[in-house]
C-alpha cells in the first residue's frame, strides 16, 4: 500500500475511523506535535489517557510512556509508532538489581519517576513525573526514609528542594547528560541579554547556571509569562517548537551539546515519524501489550500519583 500524500488528512480519516486519540509528548518531531490532540509532559500525557473516551490511543512518545497508557486502559488498543523507540532513563535501571536495591533498603519507600518500565513501576509505592515530584516528597512523613529511582539528577534536585536525605538510584538520560557547561556559558556571553531555563534531568554543573529548573509544561509556562525575550533552553529542543507556538515574537536558543552534534534530540523520541504513526493506525500495529499480574502492580502507585497530584 502506497504511503498517501497528504498524510495529514489520512491520518484525521482514520483518528475518526477507529475512534482514535493522538497524544504526543514535546519531545515529538513538530509534525507529529501538529497532529495530535493532546500535547503535553508524562504527567499531562497519562492524566489524558486515564480519562479519555477514545476507544484506541495512538501514544507518540517512547515505549514507557505507551505503556503507562495501557497500565491505565488495559481494554483500549494502544499503539505506539516504532516499538523501539526505549529510554535510556528507563534501560538504566534493570528490575533484578533494583529489586536487590530495595531489598538493602527494607524500610525505605519507592518512589519512581515516571521515566521506567511497568516492572520498575510494579516494584514502586508511589511514581512521580518531574511537574509533581517535589510536591509529593513533600506529602511523605519526615521520618519515613525514601528511595527514589531512576533518575540520580532529578533525585539530587528533588532532595535539595526538599532538605530530604533521598536514596539515590544512580540512573540517568543521555540526552540530559549530553548538555557542555562550558559552551553554555559561551552561548551566554554572545547572547547577555538571554536566560538559561533547564529541566531536572540535567546535570548540576548546568542546573547552577539556570535561572529557572522545571518540568517541560513548567519552562513553556515560565517562557510565555516571563518579561525576558530570550532564552537558552537546556532540555530536549523538541519542545521549543511549543514554546515558539506560545511566545511568537520570543528567541528560544537550545542549549549546545558537548560535541556541537545533534544529541540533545532524543534519538528515541525522534524514531517516531508521522508516516509510522499513519501506518500504526492503518495497521493497528505495533500495540503494547503487558502481562496483567505486572499491570495491576504497577497502576496502584500511578494511581497514587494521580490521587496526590
Ligand atoms: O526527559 C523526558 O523524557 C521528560 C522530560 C519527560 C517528561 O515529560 O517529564
Ligand atoms: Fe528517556 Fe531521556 Fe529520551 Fe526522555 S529524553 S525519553 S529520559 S532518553
């Protein structure tokens, strides 16, 4: 079957057809984020997929990220573009050693940031996403010893926001770690007047140079309420086709990689094409699928989540 030409209207004729809702994360290619009808963070993306109506959810972001959608409706056909679009957040914590981690930490609450695999999820009390980690922290006992996983820089930021001793998961992104200090303050020094905003997944030598840290739906909100006209912006620049959305007349730079290559895209997220999301939706294929012992495990500290948030 011949790809169609206006993929856009093919893909509105089958979101139609098979009562189909588009989600797609910032991190998407600018097509994909023009398609779909919600666009949001992991947070907004599963608040949306717990309450849709749509009989099949067409995820276009990573494979956690589809598979939090099925956790949340497991009779809903949920289909993601390219399989193997993974996380190297979510690969760098596997569920054996993360369970002999736990286990040296018998007394310790899990919470888990959203960016791991349902058998991770399965393995926590309660997950977080970068919008609410911090505010959810805060709802836990001062006592009550905590170990957050995966990742070791939202962990660190989470705790010094906090004043918690967390246990750190020694996780990370690539995609995060790949921002150079050095040429962030070079891009500073040509650009004075512009301010640098980063995500929590970035590493401290480039968080201390941020005059602002939040979740993505938090940078576009500061960018569009801000008096500032320019910004660097240290985290995945898919989402600067957003911000560009909200605040026209706004310079958005992305913050340099270490080796000027284009590794600040992630090149998970960027394995989704609008022409694999058209042939995922005329194929119904690939689907997520998990094993129902895992799901149920897994949903209860979503839900947690959800509850809290
Ligand atoms: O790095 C990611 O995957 C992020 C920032 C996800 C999210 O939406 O919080
Ligand atoms: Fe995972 Fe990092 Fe890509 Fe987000 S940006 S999906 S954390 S690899």
């Amino acid at each position: 079957n011949p790809i169609p030409q206006d993929l856009f209207a093919a893909i509105n004729e089958l979101k139609k057809e098979l009562n189909a809702v588009i989600l797609a994360h910032y991190y998407q290619e600018p097509d994909i984020q023009d398609i779909a009808d919600y666009i949001g963070d992991s947070l907004g993306l599963s608040q949306q997929a717990a309450n849709t109506d749509a009989e099949v959810i067409v995820f276009a972001g990573v494979h956690f990220m589809a598979e939090t959608a099925k956790i949340l409706n497991p009779d809903k056909l949920v289909l993601l573009p390219d399989l193997n679009a993974g996380c190297s957040l979510a690969d760098s914590c596997p569920p054996q050693e993360f369970q002999a981690f736990k286990d040296a930490h018998p007394d310790h609450l899990v919470i888990s940031y959203i960016n791991c695999t349902a058998e991770i999820k399965a393995k926590s009390d309660i997950i977080c996403t970068s919008s609410n980690a911090v505010k959810l922290v805060e709802q836990i006992p001062p006592e009550k010893p905590i170990i957050f996983a995966p990742d070791r820089n939202l962990g660190r930021y989470v705790a010094e926001q906090t004043g918690r001793d967390l246990v750190l998961w020694q996780g990370s992104c690539i995609v995060h770690e790949t921002f150079s200090e050095k040429k962030m303050i070079e891009l500073q020094v040509e650009h004075p007047t512009a301010e640098i905003i980063a995500h929590p997944e970035c590493e401290p030598a480039v968080l201390r140079h941020a005059k602002y840290i939040g979740s993505t739906t938090a940078l576009l909100k500061y960018c569009q309420n801000s008096n500032r006209d320019k910004f660097i912006v240290a985290t995945e620049p898919g989402i600067i086709h957003q911000m560009k959305k909200a605040a026209p007349n706004k310079q958005f730079i992305p913050a340099p990689a270490m080796n000027n290559c284009a590794c600040n895209e992630c090149p998970h997220m960027r394995l989704n094409t609008l022409e694999k999301l058209y042939l995922a939706m005329k194929n119904k294929t690939p689907e997520i699928t998990l094993p129902e012992d895992i799901r149920v495990a897994a949903l209860k500290p979503i839900q947690k989540m959800l509850e809290m948030s």
